[in-house]
C-alpha cells in the first residue's frame, strides 16, 4: 500500500494510500514557527486521526509546498539518523487523536524527493533512527522511522538489514568502549548503545559547576590501567592516533596527618623509602623488602588483570608452588590490617597503607582486604599513575574515536529496556523508543547483573536459583559521597606547598579515630570524624579550568542504606555531610572556605544510583570487591567468564574481571568473546588482522 505525494493547496501535502489519506498541514494561524509546522491526520477513516512518533516525512513535503522549515530541523538532511537532540526540540509539534489499532505510518523520501508512504499493522518489533542500506519501492536512502516490522515482508528484510549489526553493546562505557574497540578492529560491525547524552558512563569530564571548569563526574584514578597493553603497549593507538595524552605527576600518594607531617608515594621505591623513614627507619625498610618479596608475583598477575581470569581452582594450585604464592593466598585470607601490623610498627605507616588498600571501597579490617596491600604496594612503583589531559573524558573520547575508525557505531540517548532472547539465545535489545536492534553473533551487556536479569530478561529464561545468586551479589562495604568545586586558588595545606606535588592527597585523623569511621560505615552511620581523598588535577593539568582557577575533586566514605531513613534520606542530609566533609579539609587546609569556592556540585550515593544504571546502589566501582566476588567469581562463579547461561549474551565492565576502577578491563572480556567467534586476538593486536586503515 504505497502511494506518491502530490500537490494541493499551498498548505496541504497529502498521500493516498488505499482507502486512507494522509495530510501534513501547515497551520500558519499558530503561534511558533514550530507549531506552525502543522498537524498530522488521517483522512478516509472515519472518526480516526492517526498520531505519527516520528516526522521526517514533513520535510519534504514541506519542500513540495515551498514552506522553509523552522530552525530545529533546518540540518536534517533525509538520509542521516534521526538527531535525538531534534526530536526534542519539535515535541511541540501538534498531533491529534489516538493510534488507531492495527495501523501506523512509514514515510520515506526518494532521491528526487518526492515522498512514499506506507501503513502496516502493528505486530512485532520496531525499526528507527537507522539509514537504510538498500533500495526499498525505488527509494534510495531509506530511512524508517518508528515503523512496525511485519514478519515475512520485504519491509521486514529491509529494516533488519539497517538495525542489525554483528555485535551490540549495552552500554558505553569505558570498558565496553575498549572491548568494542578491539573488535571493530577486527572488522567487526559493533554498536553501543548509551542511554546517556555521553559515551563513557562513569568516566567522563563535564562542567558541573561553571562554564571552563571541567570535573570528572565519575572515575579519576588512571593507576591500574598504566599496567594494560592497552596503555603501555598502545595496542589500540590511543596515544598514538586517537589523542589520548598522560600527564605523569612526581607522586601518586600524599597522606598528610593532624601534625602536618605527609608520606609520599612515588614510583621510585627510594624516594618512597626515604618518606616512610623520616619517622620509621624500621617501617621504611619493613616497605622495602615487602615490596622485593610481593613484586615477581605481582609482575605475573598483573598480567593476568587484563585477560580472562583462570578457574579459581586451578589459579589457588598454581599460587601453592611457591612461598610467595602462598603467602598471597594467606592475604586473601587476612585483613590488610592484619597483615600491616605484622610487617609495620609506626602508626602513621598503619594508617596510610590501610587507608591506600581501601581504594576498592572494601574496610581493611575485613578479612579478605589483605590481598590489596599485596597488589597495591608493588603496582604503585612498577607504573606510574597518570591523568589524562584534559580530564578522564579523554580517555573516553579515544576510545570512542577508535571505535568509529574502524566503522563502528555509537548511539547516545539509546535507552536499552529488554534483551530480546529467542530459543535461549539473545538476538538483539529493545529500545525504550520501542525500535528493536538486532545482533547476528553477540549482545554485551556493560550493565550490573543484577539490572539485566531482574528488569531486562524475562525471568523464564533463567532458573529461579540462577536469579536467585544474581540478585544476591553482594554491595561493597560503602559508597561514597563526591563534591565538585570550582577554586579561586588550590587547596593551600599546613604540611607546606610540597603536598602540591602529589596527585591523590588523603588528609587523615590519628589511628584510633581513623579506625572508628569504619565503624559507623558498617552500622550505616555517616562517620563522624573524615578522612577525605582531595584531588586537585589544575596544579597538574591547568588546561581543567580557566587562566589562574582550579577545581577540586573531594570523595569521602559514605554508606549507602542509612541506618536512620535508609538511602532515600541522602536527598535530606547530602549538603549537611558534604559541608562536614568540607570543614575536615579545612582544618588541613585552611583556605577552602567559602571565600575561596566559587560553586559547588555535591553527587550523593543516591544521585549515582539514579545518575547511572551501571552504578547500582550508588557503587562507583560495581559489586563489592571481597574475594569471594573476585577473580573468575566475580560477581558469581556462573558468570565469571564474561558469559551466562543464555546464549551469545556476555557481559563486561566493573562487575566481571579485574574489577572497578579504571582498568580497560574490557581487554579481558574481549579475548573470550574474539575465540567464540573465531578471531585471533594476538593477530589483531600485532596488525595482521586489521580490516579498517
């Protein structure tokens, strides 16, 4: 049922189309330009105005009736997707009445623009916001919008040809981004979909509080990451041809304490040394050979963080070789706080180590958390940490540039709201503007399980003990609170301008205080007394704020169900704890008073939540971190190896191996899915697999 556009009247385009017409009026007695675009009705059918989602189809017949288009659509060209940011702008264009049942409308222009429309029924599936590959009734550069698909039609075939590609991610953040980087180039056809305006979830750079200051809305820490091929071997080229810059700052750490004394963390083990021995000459050697002993160990594993974790088995045989792999199992077994106090004597080593391995945001006296003393000591000095010019976004953009040079696809405000699985086997994602993108060979899910089994994946598809084990996948042991400040001047601390140097400073109260916040974290208590991580990245980077300003990044411990009011009392209390937070640092550094803060952005643990599917009850870095939830059980045995019990479904980000943070642990995900398909990973990271120049 197809029919060609002809001319009537100045205002009017209309199309014949069997027993039915329709019309695009332009209404010129309306008050905007927009409105005056006009009203979209069915003409034929008696008592029945059919309501169209999504107009393309107005522009040209606009064309036929000489009327210009209004400024929100002047860019549309009729072959490009359509601009989620235009669909916005022209929700105020009139439609009257209701969907009739059983129909809706297709538009498609041709080449000479003249325009055809269909109507089909409504049955099954979508197809939208993609340019069509292929002719369809002598139309080139088809484009479907909105359509219903009907099994069996050419229109069907033709729509599955655009909405399909070989692999479809959900999500696009910087782990799927890293993954579907390496697989575009091997020539894999990959799309991302992103519900968000932003690629790269929680690792991106915005101006949250004014216009010049760019914050990092999420992750900040580029230290584990230094240690991936991807970065020290730019397998992707994202220094070398994406614009992906380190700046490196002469140290990593700076624990600065009540006395306004600081420990250093350098990547020189001397000069670290030789901080820790200002008040510990026996803990500066005690860090000395803890290091010699966990390193060779540590260059192994490190390896192993950005490829598929080994059954958890085989990985524990292995370690029980040798002494030092044993006592890394020991580790896994000891609280990090156990083990500092049988290494260390000083209360200021005790403090800064433990408070260092609680990065993963695990307690360090909970049993378990020992493992990262044994990983964290050595990777601080075999890499360096480093910050990208211009804000964590920059490693977002290169990846997401890669992603597009090797033909990729990425598509923002593409909300995700069901996995489509058929005969156990997952063959696309609907979007919540009701189009359906198929997957030939894979969908990749960088969303927390716990999201994707409970509201995306109908619970028939599982055993209820297999949802069972997902939706208990522990939280961490706390969240965190975050502050945005825009800056007069840095922070200016007691310790002296030396503290400058260092990237991450962690002003910290005396051991028995310090021991207490972790109290009130697991009793649900906001703590009373703050240990803050202050990140001030202008003193090392001034490209993040205007000539002569800074920002600060200012994080602190929180937990996320308040023991009075639960998590919902985060919107009552999140100004009140961020400006105790505030008057902590003060104390450090005396000049971040009001007088020195131009604007403020405060992100509660419930603000994450609501900010970013992925970090569920506000996790900056996924499901807890305890060793039970690590290696290849992270976050459950059954899903420690990217894949689930559904068929060609995976999954990658912060809830599988290595973990949160900014890791490209996507690295690791990718290897598996490359040998399902076939691909050699080794030849696509040499160069001889490369399909895209």
């Amino acid at each position: 049922m197809e029919g060609v556009a002809s001319r009537r009247p100045a205002d009017v385009v209309t199309w014949s189309c069997a027993d039915r017409v329709f019309a695009v009026l332009v209404d010129d007695n309306l008050e905007s330009p927009d409105e005056r675009l006009g009203i979209v009705q069915v003409e034929g059918t008696p008592d029945v105005a059919l309501a169209v989602d999504q107009l393309e189809f107005v522009l040209p017949a606009l064309q036929l009736v000489g009327r210009k288009p209004p400024p929100a659509l002047a860019d549309f060209q009729g072959r490009e997707c359509w601009n989620s940011t235009i669909r916005q702008e022209t929700t105020e264009l009139k439609r009257h009445g209701a969907d009739p049942a059983g129909g809706t409308v297709v538009a498609w222009v041709r080449d000479d623009g003249i325009a055809s429309l269909s109507t089909r029924p409504v049955t099954s599936g979508t197809c939208a916001d993609v340019a069509m590959r292929a002719t369809l009734s002598g139309c080139e550069g088809v484009r479907c919008s909105g359509a219903p698909v009907v099994p069996g039609t050419a229109h069907e075939s033709e729509c599955q040809m655009a909405n399909q590609h070989d692999v479809v991610f959900i999500g696009a953040g910087h782990n799927g981004l890293t993954a579907a980087a390496y697989l575009a180039k091997a020539g894999v056809d990959v799309c991302l979909l992103e519900k968000a305006a932003f690629p790269g979830g929680a690792v991106n750079t915005q101006e949250l509080t004014l216009p010049g200051f760019k914050h990092d809305g999420g992750g900040m820490a580029h230290l584990f990451i230094q240690a991936n091929p991807l970065i020290a071997s730019d397998e992707l080229e994202l220094q070398s041809k994406f614009g992906l810059k380190y700046i490196y700052p002469e140290a990593a750490f700076a624990t600065v304490y009540p006395d306004d004394t600081a420990l250093f963390v350098y990547k020189d083990i001397d000069r670290t040394c030789e901080s820790i021995a200002k008040f510990s000459p026996h803990d500066a050697d005690a860090y000395r050979r803890f290091y010699d002993m966990t390193k060779p160990l540590v260059e192994m594993l490190a390896s192993g963080l950005f490829s598929a974790p080994p059954p958890f088995g085989a990985l524990m045989a292995q370690l029980d070789q040798s002494p030092v792999g044993q006592e890394l199992i020991r580790s896994m077994m000891m609280s990090a706080w156990d083990m500092v106090n049988q290494w260390f004597e000083h209360d200021k080593t005790k403090i800064h180590l433990t408070k260092y391995v609680t990065e993963p945001l695990v307690g360090a006296e909970e049993k378990g958390s020992g493992v990262y003393l044994f990983l964290m000591v050595p990777l601080s000095h075999m890499y360096p940490a480093g910050l990208p010019e211009g804000g964590s976004g920059k490693l977002t953009e290169a990846l997401a540039r890669c992603v597009e040079a090797h033909g990729g696809t990425i598509r923002l405000n593409a909300e995700v709201t069901k996995i489509d699985v058929r005969d156990g086997r997952a063959v696309g994602v609907l979007l919540a503007s009701g189009e359906e993108i198929l997957a030939r060979r894979a969908v990749v899910s960088n969303v927390d399980p716990r999201v994707m089994f409970a509201d995306w994946i109908s619970p028939e598809v599982t055993s209820s003990e297999f949802r069972r084990r997902v939706a208990a996948i522990q939280d961490p042991s706390f969240v965190g609170i975050n502050q945005h400040l825009a800056l007069n001047e840095p922070p200016r601390y007691k310790a002296g301008p030396e503290i400058d140097k260092a990237y991450c400073i962690e002003p910290v109260p005396w051991l028995d205080e310090y021991r207490r916040i972790y109290d009130d974290l697991r009793y649900g208590i906001p703590p009373k007394t703050k240990a803050p991580l202050v990140v001030c990245p202008t003193l090392h980077d001034p490209t993040r704020a205007p000539d002569g300003k800074h920002i600060v990044y200012l994080w602190h411990y929180e937990p996320w169900a308040l023991k009075d009011g639960g998590p919902e009392r985060w919107d009552t209390i999140k100004e009140t704890v961020a400006d105790e937070v505030l008057a902590a640092l003060r104390q450090y550094a005396p000049n971040m008073g009001p007088e020195n803060i131009l604007a403020r952005t405060i992100h509660s643990p419930l603000d994450y939540h609501r900010m970013n599917v992925n970090l569920y009850h506000g996790a900056a870095l996924g499901p807890g971190a305890t060793m039970y939830q690590f290696f290849s059980y992270r976050p459950i045995p059954e899903l420690g190896q990217y894949k689930t019990p559904i068929e060609d479904l995976y999954l990658v980000g912060h809830s599988t191996h290595p973990g949160g943070g900014i890791t490209g642990g996507g690295r690791a995900m990718v290897q598996v899915l490359m040998s399902d398909l076939g691909i050699d990973f080794d030849e696509v990271v040499s160069g001889k697999l490369l399909a895209h120049a």
